[in-house]
C-alpha cells in the first residue's frame, strides 16, 4: 500500500483501502474461522483466522503505515500485545521499565512473567547515565511510555534509543498515550511499538484491542509465530470496529487536545490544585522533550487536590465526566490511579514514584470545553 505524507490521509486510505473485489469503501468484516483450500496445501493465502484473517490484516496493515513500521500485529487486548512482545525473552532475561509504566504492564512482568524467570527493574529513564549503566549483560529491553501513566512523565525516546542502540538492548516503547497521530516512536529509534487500542484508536468506549509494530522482519516473525502459537488475536468485527474508530483519530484528536488544553490551564488556577500533570504546560517539566518529539501533547490530564478536598466527594459530586476506568474515548472519563488503574501496583512503590492518594487522572473528552470545566468547578467546591 502506498504511504502517504500525511497522517489525516492515512488514517482514511492506509492499509488496505476498500474492497478490490466490489469496490465497497470498507474492508468487509471476513467473520470466518476457517477458509477452502482447493486441494492439499493449495489455498489463497489464508488457512485458518488465528493465523491470518483479512480484515485483522487491513488493521495491521494499517497500523503499520500510520507508525511508519513495516509490519504490525493486531491482538485480543494491549496487555495481549504487550504479553505477546514480552514472549520474546527467554529464562533469565531482565527488562528495565521506566516509572510510571500502565499498572498491568508491571502486573504481568511481576506477577507472570517473573514465573519463568524473566525479571524487570525499574528505573527512571529520563537519567540517561543511570540507564547506561544498568543495561547489564542479562538485560535485553527497555520498555517506556512516554508520557506514561499516571504522572505524565516525559522520556526523550530518541536519547534512550541511542542508549539501547549502541548496547544492542531492544526499546519498546508504549504509545498509547500519543497514538501515531502524535508520536511516532520507531521514526524516533525504537524497536516495537505496542498499543492499548482500546484507547485513543478505537475511541470510542466500545472496544478492546491491542496493536503492536516493527520494522526488523527477524523481529517480525517471531512475533507473527508468537502471536499464531498463543493465539491472543483480535476477532474480525472488533478489527473492523477499530479500523472504523481509526478513521477518525485525527479529527478526534485535535478537539481532545483543544479541550485538554483549556482544562489544563483552568486547573492551573485554582486554589484547591496542587499540582497540574500536563505535557502541554509551557511549566512542565517535559515540556520541551515533550514538543521535540511529538505533534501534541495530547489530552491526558493528571492533578493533585490539596489536603482537606475529600476525593470521593469530588469523584460522587462529577455529572458530566464519568468516573471509570479507560481513556481516550469521546467522554470525559476521570479516575484514581492509587486505587484503580495502579492499584497492583504495591503502596510503597506507588509513594515511590509519585501516585499520592489525592492525584486524580483526567482523559479529556470531546464535549464543549465550557462544560467539562463547569462541572470540575462544581464538584471541586462541593469536595470542600
Ligand atoms: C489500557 C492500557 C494498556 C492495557 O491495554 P488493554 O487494552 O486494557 O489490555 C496498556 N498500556 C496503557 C498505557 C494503557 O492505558
């Protein structure tokens, strides 16, 4: 498929565009399990939908494009995909994850992975000398989300990939946050993108799916073996959903960010905020990696009440914005990572890495600025 120069573009005709065989406009919904073959080994490419399904293939085609990768991967979930990528380690591996990775992120390394012997670290990546020189021999990745859940932390991915490069260490980065709209991490130097397109992608609280890409073919295949052997693949009408919500990312993303912004910024002035996490903020402290790397800062908020605002109060007295699990869809969604999101993650290393008890995380919708803030202000003053 051909590529285009602009990612809006992209988002509409990448991958595969249409349907050759009738010309419909969308990739049809191929809802099969199995396919004829003609005679013993003679097919038309597809032998069964784990191993490969048309429309999966339009949405890794797709995905593939829109992160500048050359090969994507669709599966059941995120943390599919992510487990999937971290099937690529063997006993006795180590992957360093920075900070704030996504709580089922650190979940399954600590609690899955950890069983066969594959073992990560945390470390804080923005440190580049410190990174250096804990990439020892039995480390084989480093694994980021930049910004990354839930304190919105900036890595510069460039810097670290020179890192990872020059020791031969893989770097995975999580963009789930940015999407290729805003970020493109292999374009930056990294070795594997994974999302959680259930997020910005999908957009729509309606789906859950996971996409990963590379762009190494070595790589490439063993993950296409890995994800045929263990089968965490996303079904055929939830690839078509997701191709659907994909459609409009671009458009989605920059009224989010829009909103974002004059969220961020009416936060910034109030009394009862302790401190506003937002890549946007010219005060941010990633800031200005934050513009180098990416297209925008995107629309996830995090910030802290003072002492004497009660968080459940403010979470019961919300009406417009829906406190839930999730990010990235159309509806302002907000939560309480210290006990939802990165509950699994265990107290001491919450304080550890910044999750205090009264930090609230916002994804910002696409309703009318004016009524997202008017309903923070209601429920701020009513937490008093
Ligand atoms: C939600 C999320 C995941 C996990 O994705 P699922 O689709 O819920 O399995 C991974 N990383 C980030 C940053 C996420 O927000």
């Amino acid at each position: 498929m051909d590529k285009f120069n602009k990612i809006s573009t992209t988002l509409i005709h990448g991958g595969i565009d249409g349907d050759e065989r009738t010309g419909a406009v969308n990739v049809p919904i191929y809802q099969t399990s199995t396919y004829k073959q003609e005679g013993l080994g003679k097919h038309k490419g597809y032998e069964y939908s784990r191993t490969g399904n048309p429309t999966r293939e339009a949405l890794e085609k797709l995905i593939a494009d829109l992160e500048e990768g050359l090969y994507g991967l669709a599966f059941a979930s995120g943390m599919a995909a992510t487990t999937a990528v971290l099937t690529l380690f063997e006993t006795g591996d180590k992957i360093l994850i920075s900070k704030n990775v996504y709580g089922g992120t650190f979940r399954v390394l600590d609690k899955i992975f950890s069983q066969f012997g594959i073992h990560y670290e945390i470390v804080d990546t923005n440190d580049l000398e410190l990174l250096e020189n804990s990439l020892s021999e039995e480390v084989k990745a480093v694994f980021i989300e930049s910004p990354a859940n839930p304190l919105m932390t900036v890595t510069d991915i460039k810097a670290v990939s020179e890192v990872t490069k020059k020791q031969g260490k893989l770097l995975i980065v999580d963009n789930t946050f940015m999407t290729p709209y805003l970020q493109r991490p292999l374009t930056l130097g990294a070795d594997i993108v994974v999302h959680s397109a259930t997020k910005y992608l999908g957009g729509h609280s309606d789906l859950i799916a996971g996409l990963a890409v590379v762009n190494d073919d070595a790589l490439a295949k063993k993950l296409y073996f890995i994800q045929n052997a263990t089968g965490g693949i996303l079904q055929p009408f939830d690839a078509f959903l997701l191709i659907r919500g994909m459609k409009t990312l671009g458009v989605r993303l920059d009224r989010h960010q829009e909103n974002a912004k004059a969220v961020a910024e009416w936060l910034l002035d109030q009394d009862a905020v302790k401190n506003v996490y937002y890549p946007g903020l010219t005060t941010f402290e990633g800031y200005e990696i934050q513009r180098k790397q990416a297209d925008g800062p995107g629309a996830m908020i995090s910030f802290e009440l003072n002492e004497g605002y009660h968080i459940e109060k403010f979470f019961g007295e919300l009406k417009l914005i829906t406190l839930a699990e999730s990010l990235g869809g159309v509806e302002s969604l907000v939560c309480h990572p210290a006990s939802m999101t990165h509950a699994s993650i265990p107290e001491e290393i919450r304080k550890q890495v910044g999750i205090s008890n009264q930090l609230i995380r916002l994804s910002v919708g696409i309703e009318n600025k004016e009524d997202i803030i008017a309903d923070l202000k209601n429920a701020i003053l009513l937490a008093k």
